[in-house]
C-alpha cells in the first residue's frame, strides 16, 4: 500500500467501533453512509437504538442519530468542513418519509480530527456566537446551536482510554500504549474491525517502527511467535507436498522414459521384420520359375491356369 494512499477513514471507522465496542447500548455503525441521492456521504453514522446513555467519554454526546467526520492526520478543520457536514444533518432530517420524523434534537455531530480547529471556531463565534468549552482532554463541545456538535483532537485524548483512535497518527510512539495495542491486537487478531485498524496503522507507521525497532520487535516476536510457528510449520508441510510431487513426476518421468525406450525398441524391431520380409520376396522373385513369374505378372494366364486345372 503506498504511503500517500493510506485509507484512513477506514482504519478510523474500525478504531471508532472498537473504542466503543464495550458499551451497553446498541450502537450500529455505517461506513462511508449515503445521506442524499447525489453521492454525499459522512464518514461515520452512528444510530443510538436505545435510551441507554454512552458511557465512554467520547461517546457520551450521542442520541438516536450521530454523524461522525473524520480528518485525516496531514488535513485541518475549518469552516467549510464545518458547514458541509452541518449541511449532511440537515439533509439526514429531511431525508425522511415523514415530515419532522427526525427532530435535530436527536442528532449530532463529532468532529475528529488531529488539530484543534482554533481558526474555525474564531469565525463560528464571530458569524455565529457559537462558543468552544472543553469538555475533557481532547474532547470540546459547542454550545449556542440547535444541533449538539462536538470536536474530538486525537492527540489530546488520554491513549490509555482511546488506544486505537490515538494510534491513527504517522508518529506512533513505541512506548507501553502500543505494546498493550499489540497485545490486544493479539486478542482479536481474526477480526476483521481489528485488522482494519491495525493494517492502518503498521502501514503509516513503517518509518517510525523501524527506527526504534529494539522494543517493538521484541513484543511483536513474543506476541506473533506461535502464529510464525504455524505459518513456518505451514510453508515446511508446503514444502515437503512440493518435493513429493517433485518426486512424483521425476517418477512419472522415468516410466514415460522406459515407455519409449520400449516403444522405441518395438519400432526397430518391425522394422527389421519388414526388412526381413522384404529381403525375402525379393529374393523369392529373383529365383522363381519364369511361369510361376508370369502367373504373379499376369492375371489372364492365372485365371486360364486355374481354368484347366479342374
């Protein structure tokens, strides 16, 4: 995967999912959502089906329909982000077959992103009197609009509560977080939100793995051990399923060998049959009867030979 495709939205989409995976509510989660007819899509929807409260911080502002944008670790909020997918709640409320069935009291809006948007707010709260107020680490609410909207920094949230959103980053540390998100990765290796994720992550963290390698590479080899021993075991049971075909065809090899060394053999000898026979007519001819070569020359005289010899 080269390093200036990386699909973050989708390792942010998988990281989301897993942050909150432990939560009692039923929270479904749609990547990628189509909201109108037109193509325009939000990252994330989220939808709330019960009235239990998110108990996880950054979850703790969700009601029934929850719209997720996410900026990638290289892009900046700013205000027409902001506008765009204030306009996608919009169009998510009228985008019913009712009229008002979705109230904007039931819906909100997460910005995630890596900066914290400080030119974006200054015009919110001039063109809008909307004010920023820190909630928690990294985690800011808006106050002053209908919509409940909040901004997530990923680099301010505690890691130790958001592992894997704060490892969406091109600068991970190789430090005891990450050693506990291999370990948890080891856990969940066969699910596919968790290799999401992961895949990510190793892939816009190469450089930085490699240079503080010492540390890593030992939890990796301890973690990863018995899986490279099954896929070492794997590749020798290949390799010995490849040296018997091998042998398999050198055998079948040899008897096709001795096939046409026989069939070979066989030709040389009709062969010298039909030489024989040859040497032998001819030599037939050669000595027989000026009659007995008149009667094979010619059928006329056979057939009054055979005439009056009854």
């Amino acid at each position: 995967m080269a390093s200036g495709l990386l699909q973050w939205h989708d390792g942010f989409h998988a990281s989301f999912q897993i942050e909150l995976q432990e939560e009692p509510a039923h929270l479904e989660f749609h990547s990628e959502h189509e909201l109108y007819k037109k193509a325009l899509r939000v990252d994330t929807l989220v939808i709330k089906n019960s009235d239990t409260p998110v108990q996880k911080k950054i979850g703790k502002i969700f009601r029934k329909f929850n719209l997720i944008e996410y900026k990638s670790p290289g892009d900046s909020l700013n205000i027409n982000d902001f506008y765009k997918v204030y306009g996608y709640a919009c169009l998510y409320q009228s985008k019913t077959k009712k009229v008002h069935e979705i109230s904007l009291k039931d819906v909100t809006i997460s910005f995630v992103c890596s900066h914290y948007p400080r030119k974006m707010l200054n015009i919110l709260k001039a063109e809008r009197g909307i004010e920023v107020e820190k909630e928690d680490e990294g985690i800011y609410r808006l106050k002053n609009d209908p919509i409940s909207i909040q901004i997530l920094v990923i680099n301010q949230l505690p890691p130790e509560e958001n592992r894997w959103l704060t490892s969406l980053t091109r600068n991970l540390p190789m430090d005891k977080n990450t050693e506990q998100l291999l370990k948890e990765y080891q856990r969940h290796k066969t699910s596919v939100l968790y290799q999401s994720a992961m895949d990510l992550i190793i892939q816009a963290n190469k450089k930085t793995m490699k240079g503080d390698c010492n540390m890593l590479c030992d939890t990796i080899r301890e973690l990863f051990e018995d899986e490279w021993k099954e896929k070492e075991m794997q590749m020798q049971k290949k390799e010995s399923q490849i040296q018997q075909k091998e042998s398999q065809m050198q055998k079948k090899e040899s008897q096709m060998q001795e096939r046409e060394l026989l069939l070979q053999e066989r030709e040389e000898h009709n062969q010298k049959r039909e030489q024989r026979l040859d040497s032998l007519i001819q030599f037939l001819q050669d000595n027989l009867t000026d009659d007995m070569k008149k009667l094979l020359a010619d059928n006329a005289y056979l057939d009054h030979i055979y005439q009056t010899s009854k």
